[in-house]
C-alpha cells in the first residue's frame, strides 16, 4: 500500500478556509492540476461519515496501454487517508461500479468475449482483489451489485433479460432462472442482505397485458416465489421494495395508463405472505405541490382544466417521464425523490436522395428536467406530505440524477449544480421555508478568477455537508490576466440551518455579491 507522503507525486494539495455569510458556506477545497500529457479521469464517491473516495484514471500518452486507476481515500477534513494504485490490463474497459458501506466495486469487461473481470477495494484499508470469471460474451449490462460474496451482472443477452451470479469465491458462475423471455424487461434487481435474498423486479407485455412481478431468489440463485402486481386500469412503472420482514413488504414506485413509459402517478402496495393488497394510487392531480414548477397563470390554467375534467366524470392523462431515485429510508419516515424529465430531440441536415427528396434525421439530444419532486411515506406506506423544486434551463447529455436531498435537522436541503453553480432550496415537509438561492463554485482564494467550468457534480455527503466536485480553469485574478491553471477540484459545502426563520442583516445585498451568492 502507498501512503500520504506519495501522493506529491500525483498532484498538489491545496486546502483553504473560505469565509462567507451565506447559508451554504464552502469550507474547503482540495485542487488536483490536470495533465495535458495524459488522458484523464476523475470521480468522487460519498463514504459519508467516514469520508470520500477520489478515483483517478490516467494512461499517459506514447506510454504503456495499460491505465493506472489512483484511489485515494479522504476524510470529513479532506484530509488524505491512504491511497492505492492499479495499472488495469489495457483490453479491459470499465463498465460499472457499485457500493456499499465496507467495499467499492468496479465491473470491467473485455469487448467480444466472455471474459469479465472485478476489482474490490476495502474502504477501511485501501486494499485490492481482483476477481477474473467467464460469463457471457456481449451481454449489454444494465445494473451491477454485488451481495456477500456474490456479483450481481443484470442486462440484455440476445435481446433478452438475464442475471449471471458469479461467486468471488469459488469462481463459479449461473444464470438465475425465469427471466430468459421475450417481451420481459428488468426494471430493477434489489438485494436484502439481512435476509440473503435477491429480488429481481421484472416488466412484461402479454396478449395487451402489462405484467408488473417480483421474482424472490436466495443467497444460492434458488428462485422461491414470483408475485405478479396488476391491475386493470394502470401499470406499473417501477418499484423499490421495502423490507418489514423476509414475508411482509411495501413497494412504491410509479405507475401510467395503459403500457405507456408516461407516469400518472406514484403508486403504494402492501405485500404480505407472497399477496399483494390493492395499490393505493396517486395521481400527480392529487399532489398540493406537483404543478409549483409552473408560472403561477399557467399553473392556474391546469389546475382548472384538471378540476372541470373531474367534474364531467373524465379521467386526467398526464405525460410525465420520471427518473426516480432510491428511497430514503429514514428512522420513521420514507422519502422519495424522483426528477421530472424530457428527452431533447434535434433536427440534423437533410439527406439527398435523386436531387430532389430530403430526409431530415432526428436525433437525441440529452434531457432537459423541469422539476423533481419529493414525497413522504410513513413506516406503513401511508402517503403524508409532497413538495417540488423547480429546475430551470438545466440540460444533461446522460439521464442521471441532479437533485440531491439531504436531512437537517427537521428540513430536508434540496441543491442541484448548473453552470459551474449550486442551486438550493431548504422544505419542512410540504413547506418551503427557504426560497431557491444560487451560490457559485469559486476558487481557493476571493483573488482568483474562475473562467471555465466543465461536469460539475454535486453529491449529498453526510449531515449538512455536501461535496461539489469537476474541472475548472482558473485565473489567479480577478481580471483574468494572471497565470492560469486548470484543475480537477473537490470543494466540502456546509449549510447552516441555524439562522433560517431570522431577520436578514441590513447588508445582505452587499453580503451576497461579495460572497457569490445570489438570488
């Protein structure tokens, strides 16, 4: 294992206090110069309470095709721990990764083959194993975990759902039976370590029929049960399993009309004994907040179009694409976060066909999100509060999660990153008690001058602390005539909930423009 005195040659650390008034405070921030003799890549993950994980992939050019992948591990302080390195054999390539509180796992694959292979890093130690095993060539991967000592590799083989179990510890590999069909989607592969079970949550099309099922499977790949949930008027969506005990659950989830990728709603069943009860469903119509996102003349306009609807007996259609997150699963309360978005679509040149018909391609051009919403559940699956925060103009390449909520005391912080920014909201349940601010990502001292901003992510770390993290390029002054450099930065943000419900000082103007907080 190397140690902290070898990260200097990796890169510079640099750690700076930073004073501010606002709410959202950067504290500190750790700042890696990039490479222009190298392709590179950065990641962070959250280890909450007990820190963070940096990830750097590097494969200097005119060098070894073999890429050197650096975890270094930080602490709450950001503080280096420890840091291990791996040079990756070159005919490998990266294809996912997953967590849990003692190890991080990477999956990597070799194009063409059946030839896969798993890296486990200890979290506490910084540790390596590497795990090799066959399990099927070309298999288009979709989800990845890992339980015990057991991988998880969900996807698409031939066109067709599949989950390969491979043990780390005795290499063997098998394909867990019932879900090798046709017109069968994997919607979601939710494990249970504290009973060893594996739930595979499955989507079919039958004879016109949405088929929404459960498929239970033990630590050994022995399928024990399958529970089908339909009804006659909606589908379901997707669905989060939470656990009571190894026979009585809850799913939530969302749920459309008709077999449409279209949410209606958000929908609650309690699973009891391998039955399902009755879904309790509802419709985004039902939600007091859903619509906020929207002008307040516009938001009128369909509240009363939803309500003379209603009143002529007929039944609302909504539109909506949800990117829902994991439950969070608090002492006595279950909180859903799910992001409401649209794919962008964009017109390319036409072709010429015989000099006169043209084809005009369309072709994706990322997803554009208008809000997210969040919802509270109690420990029985009874629907409590909602509320939603606006996102505007904000536009990803990738569908991935942006909104990220954390639990403060008795508010929930809802921030979300955008142009080199960190926009915040601050609820009490149903209740907005601090309006949307804006807080930009600044540079390690008032004097710099940050003119480039590329990726940034934001991730809820621990309590009130968040992590922003990406690539700028930054003058060393204000006038942007000073040397520059470009970096990799990690920045640890801390929101005080301390002076919410307050008066504001009589300067907050001055305050706010000197700090780079704004409305």
């Amino acid at each position: 294992m190397k140690y902290v005195p070898l990260l200097g040659l990796l890169f510079s650390l640099i750690i700076a206090p930073f004073e501010s008034a606002a709410q959202l405070k950067q504290t500190t921030r750790i700042e890696i110069p990039t490479s222009s003799s190298a392709e590179e890549q950065f990641d962070v993950f959250s280890l909450g309470e007990a820190g963070a994980l940096m990830v750097v992939r590097r494969n200097k050019f005119m060098s070894s095709r073999n890429e050197k992948w650096a975890f270094t591990k930080y602490d709450t302080d950001l503080k280096p721990v420890w840091t291990e390195e791996y040079r990756m054999d070159f005919r490998y390539i990266p294809v996912m990764s997953y967590q849990n509180p003692d190890y991080a796992y990477w999956l990597f694959a070799e194009p063409d083959t059946d030839h896969f292979l798993f890296l486990q890093l200890d979290l506490e130690r910084g540790h390596i194993d590497v795990h090799k095993g066959n399990l099927l060539p070309n298999v288009n991967v979709h989800q990845f975990k890992v339980i015990g000592s057991k991988a998880l590799v969900a996807g698409y083989y031939r066109n067709r759902p599949i989950v390969i179990v491979h043990s780390f510890f005795d290499h063997t590999t098998r394909v867990l039976p019932g879900l090798f069909e046709r017109n069968m989607e994997i919607n979601n592969v939710d494990i249970n370590e504290v009973d060893g079970l594996i739930n595979v949550i499955t989507y079919a099309v039958r004879k016109r029929e949405c088929v929404f099922a459960i498929k239970t499977y033990n630590y050994d790949g022995k399928l024990l049960k399958t529970t089908a949930l339909k009804d006659p008027d909606n589908s379901l969506i997707s669905g989060q399993i939470v656990p009571l005990n190894p026979e009585d659950s809850y799913l939530i989830g969302n749920y459309s009309i008709g077999c449409t990728p279209f949410s209606q709603g958000l929908y609650v069943t309690h699973i009891e004994d391998n039955i399902p009860e009755e879904p309790n469903f509802i419709e985004f119509s039902e939600l007091q907040n859903f619509f906020n996102f929207m002008k307040p003349k516009r938001r009128q306009r369909v509240l009363d179009r939803i309500g003379k609807r209603e009143s002529m007996g007929k039944e609302n259609k909504f539109r909506y694409r949800l990117l829902v997150h994991n439950l969070i699963q608090m002492e006595d309360e279950i909180v859903l976060v799910a992001e409401v978005y649209y794919p962008n679509y964009k017109t390319n040149s036409p072709a010429m066909f015989n000099g006169l018909s043209r084809q005009y391609m369309r072709s994706l051009d990322g997803f554009r999100y208008t809000h997210a919403i969040i919802c509270g559940f109690d420990r029985s699956g009874n629907f409590l509060w909602d509320n939603c925060i606006t996102i505007k103009d904000l536009t990803s390449f990738e569908l991935q999660e942006m909104v990220q909520l954390t639990p403060i005391e008795d508010y929930f912080l809802l921030a979300y990153p955008q142009d080199g920014s960190i926009h915040t909201e601050v609820i009490r349940r149903d209740k907005v008690v601090v309006e949307k601010e804006e807080y930009e990502i600044e540079g390690k001292t008032e004097d710099e001058k940050v003119l480039f901003n590329e990726n940034a992510t934001l991730a809820a770390w621990y309590g009130k602390y968040f992590l922003a993290y990406g690539v700028q390029r930054v003058s060393s002054s204000k006038s942007a005539v000073g040397p520059q450099r470009e970096v990799f930065y990690v920045n640890k943000f801390t929101y005080n909930t301390e002076d919410i419900g307050k008066p504001k000082p009589v300067d907050e103007a001055s305050t706010r423009k000197s700090t780079g907080l704004k409305r």
